[in-house]
C-alpha cells in the first residue's frame, strides 16, 4: 500500500468544494446590473433636478430675485457635477480579457466602494453652494420683514431636514461603502 505524498493533506478539508466559473460570472452580472440600475435612476433624478431648478431660475429672474436665481443656478451646475461625477467615478468597469472573474469583480468592488466612500466629496459637495446660498436668500428676504432672529427661526426646521436628509445620504453611502469593502477585502484574501 502506498501512502500519499501528504497525508495531511488528505484528512484535512476532504468535503472542500471549488465554486464553478458561471457562479462568478452570475456574481458579476448581478452586482453589475444592480450598479446600471442605481446610475439610471440617478441620471433620471439629476435630469429632474435640472428642469425644476432651471425652471426656478427662469421664474426667480423674472420676479428681480436675483439670489434666489443664482442658488437656482448653482443648483443646476451642481446636478451636472454629480452626473458628470456618477459616470466618472461609479460606473461599471468595462471587463479587461486579461483578468479572471475574481480579480474583475474585486476590481467592481473596489470601484463602487471608493465611489460610495467619496459621496460627500464629489455627490453632495456640488449641492451645497446652491441649498446654501437659497436658505441666505430666502431668511435675508424674511429678515427684511419680521427680522434676523424670527427669520432664522422660521429657516432653522426646513434647513436642518435638508442637511439631515444630506446627511442620511451620506451615512448610507459610508455603510454601504463598508460592505462593498469587506467583499473586496475577502477577495483578496483568496489571492
């Protein structure tokens, strides 16, 4: 009787089983659609954004509001910022022939996950100046009337469910950042 060459070997993980290459490919067709879905729904949302805002410009500068027309503006500019963003930084990674399965759905992980870290910087950032100079114009309108302190008063409610909803937003973005990292870490680690 001849013995193997690694004993070891043979008692250790005898139930092991590979994955076959079209669970990976399905991996990857899955989180790639998922990925083409989100983007569509956040160019159709971008494109919304710029007809109501454009609109409001267009409304504001006929009525002589020129802070309300500019924050409209700056609105529009930021939308196209983040679309312009959404396609640089979050889109599908087109597949190199070169590449296994694993190593191409790392590289989507990692991708997505620095896309989803970054969202502060590169998806609300943009927003910012134009929500910013709005609250400015519309309490500085109010303060001509009833004064400073009832107008931030009145602005202070509608102002802090718009940064908490940004701020959801990034939350969001940072969770789901974390599990897109962990993916892309347990990859690795089969390398």
């Amino acid at each position: 009787m001849t013995r193997p060459p690694m004993p070891g070997w043979d008692s250790q993980n005898s139930d092991a089983s590979f994955s076959a290459p079209s669970d990976c490919a399905a991996r990857i067709g899955k989180f790639e659609r998922r990925i083409r879905f989100r983007n569509i729904t956040e160019y159709a949302a971008g494109t919304l954004v710029i007809l109501l805002f454009a609109g409001m410009a267009i409304g504001a500068f006929m009525r002589d509001e020129l802070l309300i027309t500019l924050s409209a503006l700056l609105t529009v500019g930021g939308a196209i910022v983040v679309m312009v963003g959404l396609k640089r930084r979050a889109s599908n990674l087109d597949r190199r022939p070169e590449d296994a399965c694993l190593v191409h759905l790392r590289r989507q992980y990692q991708r997505q996950y620095e896309a989803l870290r970054d969202v502060p910087r590169w998806y609300l950032a943009p927003l910012m100046p134009g929500v910013i100079l709005f609250y400015y114009a519309v309490t500085s309108r109010v303060a001509e009337v009833t004064g400073w302190l009832r107008a931030i008063e009145g602005a202070a409610g509608p102002a802090a469910i718009t940064f908490g909803i940004f701020a959801l937003v990034a939350l969001a973005n940072w969770i789901g950042a974390r599990a897109l990292k962990k993916k892309a870490d347990e990859i690795e680690a089969l390398a």
